[in-house]
C-alpha cells in the first residue's frame, strides 16, 4: 500500500527551526515510500536559503521528490529573466520536473512556475501544451495497477477560501487530458492552506505551510496518504504546541481507468 508523505511550502528563510526538527523526527515514526515536496522550498532563492533546504531535504528518511515554487527563483531581476533555474539545477535540485517509480507508484513533478508575463501577479503558475503532453505520455506508459501522481506547486483546484489566488494556466485541459490516462492523485500548495477533493475522478490534495511562520488561516501541517487498490486516504496533520497531531481523514474512492498505451 503505497505511502506518501506530503510537504510544502517550506520556505527555509521563514522556517521555524524546532518544527522542522519535529517533523524530521515524526517523517521517520510515519516510514513512508515518498517524501513529496510540492515547491516553495525557500523564501526567496538566495544560495544559503538553497543550501538550508537541500540540508533538510537530506536529513528526510525516505526517497524525496522536490518540485519547484514561484518562491524559489529570483525577484524581480535580470537573473530571473536570463537565468532563473542556475542556482536550483547547478548546486541543489538538478531536475525541476523529476520522476520517482516504485513501491506500487509512478509520480510525476511539473514544475508550473513561470518568469512573468502580462500581469500583475507573477506568483501565478501555468503548465504549457507540451508539458501536458509529456505528462500524458508517461502516466499512459506506467505500469497498470501504479497509484499515478501529480506533483507540482500551483493549484488544479481552489477551496472557496483561496478563490482569489486564481488556478494554474491550463488547469481544465491539464485536469481533462490527465484524468484520461489514469491519474489519480495530485499534489500541490501555494495558497498555505490545506484541503483535499475530488474532481473528473482525480484527488486533489493541497498542503498548509509545512515548517514556515507565513500563516495565511492554518496552523502549520502536511499531509500523509495511504492508497491501495479501491481508495485514497488523505489525513491531514497540523501543528499543536510544536508537534504535528492528526486533525482530519478523508478517503477517496480509487477509479479503474483502462488506458490505451499504444
């Protein structure tokens, strides 16, 4: 029964350290097959920010799968415009877009964040045509019975208290095109709140601020998944009086989709 526990939002530069050390130590208790980090690593892509949150990630007891967030590229700058990703790729995460399979699981990160664009709000993420079609691609070759995961920073679906945050570009046809080849499961963060639903037959589960004091209307948290052949349970942990407790269980049914592979 594949287990997932999933992180976000951690923003190192904001973090609360004995928090973090709580979660090191509780992530170890939960032995789970993936640590999913749905972006925002640091606060603002300074190299000692990187560097704390590439320690962390180290210390984390279980294979760790790290997507990037809108906070983990330079402001406003001609390094964001020229260069973005030099520091993420050459010195901490290599991949913005990596793959882990195993354990019953084939999980795919995307990496929705963009430079800018004509608007004001350049925290706003899409995903492109072609990396809707690569998705497609490889769900649609994963082993049959796999628990397909998406995991990236921006959100496919918004709970009412986040409506004014606005979804990822391409959110329909991403969510359309994906439900098709058998996704089942997606993760994601950027609003700092935590909630779980389903929509076109895929979970869609969002994480509060894992370890940060950037608090928008939750405490601190992080979900822990478990799924087998028939369902998906969601359970969200939350911060009480410095460690993390259960506070809610969701559960999912799993859908059987036959995918054309050919």
């Amino acid at each position: 029964m594949p287990r997932i526990l999933h992180l976000s939002d951690i923003h190192f530069g904001r973090e609360r350290p004995a928090l973090a050390r709580h979660l090191l130590a509780q992530a170890a208790e939960m032995v789970p097959d993936l640590i999913a980090i749905s972006g925002d690593l640091t606060q603002r892509a300074r190299r000692h920010q990187l560097a704390a949150a590439r320690a962390f990630v180290d210390a984390l007891p279980a294979p760790v799968l790290v997507v990037p967030g809108n906070h983990d590229i330079p402001g406003i700058s001609i390094r964001r415009l020229l260069d973005p990703w030099r520091r993420w790729r050459s010195d901490f995460f290599a991949e913005t877009e990596p793959t882990f399979r195993g354990a019953g699981m084939t999980v795919l990160g995307a990496n929705s964040v963009r430079i800018g664009g004509p608007y004001l709000d350049w925290s706003r993420g899409k995903l492109k045509p072609a990396q809707i079609d690569a998705l497609a691609a490889k769900f649609s070759a994963a082993s049959a019975d796999d628990l397909r995961v998406l995991v990236m920073h921006h959100p496919l679906l918004l709970t009412e208290a986040a409506r004014h945050r606005g979804l990822v570009g391409s959110a329909a046809q991403a969510l359309q095109r994906l439900a098709a080849v058998g996704l089942d499961l997606a993760l994601g963060g950027h609003v700092h709140l935590p909630y779980a639903a389903s929509e076109a037959g895929v979970v869609i589960a969002h994480a509060g601020t894992g370890i940060s004091d950037r608090l928008v209307g939750a405490p601190n948290g992080f979900n822990l998944i478990n799924a087998d052949r028939h369902f998906i349970e969601v359970e969200q942990w939350t911060a009480r009086s410095g460690r993390f407790e259960p506070e809610q269980q969701q559960r999912f049914p799993r859908r059987r989709v036959n995918v054309d592979k050919a």
